[in-house]
C-alpha cells in the first residue's frame, strides 16, 4: 500500500464531510487535551520529586511519549468512527483503498472485514493522519 499523496486529498475530504468527522474530532481531541493536560505536568513532578533540570528533561521525555500514544489513541479512535459509519461514505472509502493500494473498487468490497479494518488502521498509522487531524481541529 502507497502512502497518501496529493491526489487523495480530495477523495479523503469528501469522506471526511459525509462522515461529519470534523465535530468527531473535534470532541475526541478536546477530550485527549484535557486528559493529558490534567495526568500529566504538574503529577510527574510531584510524584518523582525530580530537581528542575532533571524534571525538565524528564518533562520532554513524557510529553514526547504521551504525545505519541495520544496520537495512537486518537488515530485508533477515528479509525473507529470511520468504520462504524462507513455506510455513509461506502462508496468513496472503497475509491480511496483502490486508489491507495494494488485492488480494484470490487476486490476492496470482496475483501473480508479483518482485512478491510487493516487496510484502513494502515492508512492512518503509515500516514500519520491522527496528527494532521489534530492539527486541523486546533
């Protein structure tokens, strides 16, 4: 499967749009925000008891780290959404899994639904769309 280009963009606006993703999103990331922000800063240092400078290296660790799996989490979480509403955008996820990988329209529908959930959490992880979600929703 081929990382997303340019071309795809369109495909995946369209789906983006019929999916209403954007209010998903934007209640998904607000919740994530929320939690992090509250799990994170001030307990680290509290509970470690670090002195500043080790604290702040300490601190960009963490903040990488939860960043990560708070993109993982979020890029799952949407994956999800999408699945559990692709009757809405059938048509135009099938398009973009054809286009994306060596499969026609007909062999994406005939896939077995283990493979179609593949493809898609595929998708989202090779193209690191959790982050340009989130960026979008800022």
């Amino acid at each position: 499967m081929r990382k997303l280009l340019a071309k795809d963009a369109f495909k995946l606006i369209k789906i983006i749009k019929k999916l209403d993703l954007k209010t998903a999103l934007k209640e998904m990331y607000s919740s994530k925000k929320v939690k992090d922000k509250d799990s994170n800063e001030d307990e680290t240092n509290r509970q470690l008891g670090l002195e500043k400078e080790m604290y702040s290296s300490k601190k960009v660790k963490d903040k990488d780290s939860n960043e990560d799996e708070t993109n993982r989490q979020l890029g799952l979480d949407i994956a999800f959404v999408i699945i559990e509403n692709m009757d809405a955008a059938e048509n135009e996820i099938f398009e973009l899994l054809a286009s994306v990988s060596d499969k026609t329209v007909n062999e994406i529908r005939e896939l077995e639904l283990s493979e179609l959930i593949a493809m898609i959490r595929d998708i989202f992880v090779e193209n690191d769309l959790a982050s340009f979600f989130k960026s979008a929703v800022k």
